[in-house]
C-alpha cells in the first residue's frame, strides 16, 4: 500500500517556498528557539510542512 500524497516526504532548497499571508504572524520567541535549536543540533527536529499549489 502507497502512503498517502500528504505523508511523502522531500527535501526542498528553501528558495523553492513561498510563504503566503499566514492566518497569525510568528513569535519572535518562538523563532528564536527553532534558531537555537538548529545551532545546536544541527538540523530542524520536526520538518516544516509545506504543500504544493497548482502553479508551482
């Protein structure tokens, strides 16, 4: 059985995304602490999730 299209996971030049209006805006907190975390790890723990739109 094929995973489900939503569950397929790519790796994606940040370049590629286009970050559109967002429903709230971002805490610079919680930003802050992703940047921390990536410093210290060395790679984002929990994918961010993007989805593919029809002309792009």
């Amino acid at each position: 059985m094929r995973a489900p299209n939503w569950q397929k996971i790519d790796t994606l030049p940040v370049s590629v995304i286009q970050v559109e209006a967002r429903l709230r805006t971002a805490s610079p907190t919680a930003v802050a602490s992703i940047v921390s975390s990536i410093q210290e790890v060395g790679s984002i723990l929990q994918p961010l999730l993007v989805r593919k739109v029809k002309d792009g």
